[in-house]
C-alpha cells in the first residue's frame, strides 16, 4: 500500500465518502438519521439511489526505489606525533689547564738542637707536697 501524499486527493476521498454515507453538508448529520424531535407524522420517502462513485483507474506503482549503499565512515588519520624541539648541542667542556710543574723544594735549613736543660734536684717526695 502506497502512502498518500496529495493533501487535494485525500480531500477528494473524504467528500466521496460523505457523499457515498448520504452525509448532508446543510444539517451537517448524515440524512438515514432519524431526526431528534419530529414535530409531524413524516411520510416516508424513498431513499434516493445511491451515486455510483467512479472508481479511480489503478495506477502502476512505480519499482522501489534502489536502496542506498551505506558508505563506510572515512575514518580521521591520527594527527601525527609532535615534533621535539631540538636539543641544543651540547657545549664544548673547556680542556682543564696544564698542571702547574713541581718547582722543587728547598733543603729544609737544620734546625739548631736546644740546648740541653739543666737538671733538677732531687725529687721531693709525695708526701712532702701536702
């Protein structure tokens, strides 16, 4: 079944229907409706033959549309690694300086001997420092 999509043809649908029920557009009821308060013996009429409704021609339906393929989702390249800063070169280590050569050392000047010291007396005894 196909979908419709004219808003005019859906609005030539319902009027038929309408028409097709003995919908009456004046009283706005349909017309087989008894009426709700008869104010006199009604004589009944006989109802109108129905309108033969012409039928619309069938129209082919048109072949389905082709379903799309779906396309596979481009996948983003990875940003590309960060590039280091270069390092700078490292400095040049000055060469230590010569050492300086070993002036050699004097004769050390002899020292003179003391002179002997004189020599006590006798030791006083322990006792005798109380």
């Amino acid at each position: 079944m196909q979908i419709v999509k004219s808003p005019k043809l859906v609005l030539l649908v319902i009027v038929l229907l309408m028409a097709e029920m003995g919908f009456n557009s004046r009283t706005g009821i349909a017309q087989d409706a008894p009426d709700p308060t008869p104010t006199a013996p009604t004589v009944p009429t006989p109802a109108p033959a129905p309108v033969p409704t012409p039928q619309p021609t069938p129209v082919p339906a048109p072949a389905p549309a082709p379903v799309p393929t779906p396309q596979p989702t481009p996948v983003p390249a990875p940003a590309p690694a960060p590039v280091p800063a270069p390092t700078p070169a490292p400095q040049p280590v000055p060469a230590p300086a010569p050492a300086p050569v070993p002036q050699p050392t004097p004769a050390p000047t002899p020292v003179p001997a003391p002179a002997p010291a004189p020599t006590p007396g006798p030791t006083p005894s322990p006792r005798a420092l109380w």
